[in-house]
C-alpha cells in the first residue's frame, strides 16, 4: 500500500513538471508567433534553436527570412511535451515542434502541416 | 564480520547491482548525447538523464523480464519435471505436494515461519509468496516500462516532426514489443539452457549445480 501511495506521488509530481513545459512551450511559441506578425525578427529568431536559425540563414539574415514565413498567428490549442521534445498546436491549423536547449525551450520546426498519416510534417522551417 | 559472510551471496550482488546501475547510467548518457548531437541539439547533465524516460525504459525493460523469467520458472518448476536436472523435481512429485512434504499447519515444524502453521488466507498467501511477489513486480516492471517507453517513443517522433501516439497505440507498435520481446527470449533460453546444461556439467560446491560426481539421471539433487 506505501508503494502504490509513493508511485501515486511520483506521477502527480510529474505531472506538474509537466504542466510548466506545456506552459512554457506555449508562452515560446506564442512570443514566436507574435513577433513574426509584428515583424520583430530577433525576437522570433531568439525563440529557434541554433540549427534552424541556421538553416534560414541560406541567403540572408535570420531576423529578415523568418518574417517571410508563411505563418499565422493564433491561439494555442494543444501543447504536448515528451521528455525534451515537444509539439504545439495552433488555432490556424500549423504545429510548432521544440526542443529544450541550453537556453530552455526553443523551436525546431515552425509552420508545419500533416502530410500523409504518420509522416513527418511539412515545415515552414526546421533544422 | 559475520552478518557480512552470512549475507555475503545477497550483498555481492548488491554491489554489482549497483555498480552496473551507476555504469548504464554514464554510458547511456554518453549515447543519449551522441544522438543529440547528430540531431543538432544540446547534450543534457547526467542528472537529467537519469530522471529521463529514456533511461527508464531501458532500465525497466530488463527489470521487467527478469521478474517474469523467475515468475514463469517458479511456476513452471511446480508442475514441469526435466529428468537429471537439478533445476527440477523428481519424476513423481509434480504438483504443489502435500501438506506434510510443505510443513503446513499441523505438519509445521516448531521453527517453521508462523504463517506456515496458522492456516486458513494468511498461510494460503505464504504458500504463494514467492510467486505473488515476483509476479506483481513483473508486472508494475512491464506497466512502467510501457509508460516510460511511451514517452521515450514520442520524443523521438517529435524530433523527426511526426505526430504523437497515444498510450494505447503504443502498446501496439514494434518499438513496444521489440523491446519486450528481446529481453523475453534471453531470459528464456537462460532459464531453459540453464536446466538442460546442468544435467550434463557440474560446478563443484554451488547449490545450482549437482555434486560432480551425481548421475546425469539423477534429478532435483544440489551440490
């Protein structure tokens, strides 16, 4: 009976780890979000992780090819975090993948959409 | 001094429990790391790691199996004879024998444990103790490696952008049962390789073994 109370514990404890991650990727992604729309493109480039800042950097600045995204802004609608990687869903029907980095949590993919079922999504922008 | 010697099998193991434990952690983190590199992202401390479902589901996979080859061996050894093995009863006593081989209730023996005499639910669950235990470790080994595996898996969908799995779903892919699976099948053709091998070999002065100049037909006799 003790153990099943101390493993009734462990997983309401990580549930409410949990529940901070799913908080913060949301706030990462709206700041995303928000400063695209703005045109604000350090503060977007700010919330990718290095490797898909990089990956923008084909022909010019980060800061100027992340407000040519084609991506909207909208209200979060679902946020799920496995370990350290997680998803985010947003009213307008994209996704946003993010990774915890070093500097906390950070998009690795932005702008992606369901391609055929159980396939890796088509992404605006990743790694 | 003397608790050390008269405990010396369960704390030998102990140790290199421990140590095993410690070394999986250092090189799982190792690996775990080198994996995020290739994907471009940062390596995590070996505190992280050693919280992580990653680490987890792969130490509880194989706590899982070993828990149900000592479940199925116990069990199996109840009813299952291997002729000249020491790992087995002798032909004619299969079965769960009677009360006075098992010294319960009135063919307790005065040193005999007290729930082997009392009778009735508590001597019952003493009669099968060893089974329920392992049993049940077994299985919150299994379901947590279920739960842990379920996160570790979709981690590594996200990092390839794919959508999550369900725990239900889980259950049902490759990744589940490949990881099941593999350790079940070592642990079997242990348990079995283990009883057929020590028909025919000996290992003077280990109890798992029979005295090494015991007949190969000779059954259920420890060295």
């Amino acid at each position: 009976m003790h153990r099943l109370a101390l493993a009734l514990v462990v997983l309401a404890l990580a549930g409410c780890g949990r529940a901070d991650d799913e908080r913060a990727v949301s706030a990462v992604t709206e700041r995303f979000l928000s400063a695209v729309d703005e045109g604000e493109g350090e503060i977007a480039c700010a919330q990718l992780t290095p490797a898909t800042a990089e990956a923008l950097e084909a022909t010019r600045p980060c800061a100027e090819a992340v407000t040519d995204l084609d991506v909207s802004p909208g209200q979060v609608t679902r946020a799920q975090v496995y370990s350290i990687s997680a998803k985010v869903d947003v009213g307008a029907g994209a996704s946003y993948f993010l990774e915890l980095t070093r500097a906390g949590w950070r998009i690795s993919a932005a702008g992606c959409t369901p391609e055929t079922r159980g396939a890796p999504f088509d992404c605006e922008a990743e790694a | 001094m003397g608790a050390v010697k008269r405990n010396g099998l369960a704390l030998a193991f102990g140790v290199l429990f421990a140590g095993t434990l410690i070394a999986q952690a250092f090189v799982g983190l190792h690996d775990f790391n080198a994996d995020q590199l290739a994907h471009h992202g940062d390596p995590i401390t070996l505190w992280r790691y050693v919280r992580s479902s990653e680490f987890a589901v792969d130490v509880l996979e194989n706590w899982q199996s070993e828990y149900l080859q000592f479940t199925l061996f116990i069990l199996g050894t109840v009813w299952l004879i291997q002729r000249g093995s020491p790992e087995s009863k002798e032909p004619g006593k299969e079965g769960r024998e009677s009360e006075e081989e098992q010294k319960i209730g009135a063919r307790a023996e005065p040193e005999s444990p007290k729930w082997a005499k009392v009778g009735g639910l508590r001597t019952f669950l003493f009669s099968n103790s060893l089974l329920l235990v392992m049993g049940t470790i077994w299985l919150w080994a299994w379901l947590g490696q279920s739960i842990a595996g379920h996160v570790a898996y979709n981690d590594e969908r996200f990092e390839h952008q794919q959508d999550a799995l369900s725990y239900f779903a889980y259950l049902g892919t490759p990744d589940f049962w490949n990881r099941t699976l593999q350790n079940w099948q070592s642990e079997f053709l242990a348990v079995g390789s283990m009883a057929v091998l020590a028909i025919y070999l000996r290992q003077r002065g280990s109890p798992e073994s029979k005295p090494v100049g015991a007949a190969h037909a000779s059954t259920g006799v420890e060295g």
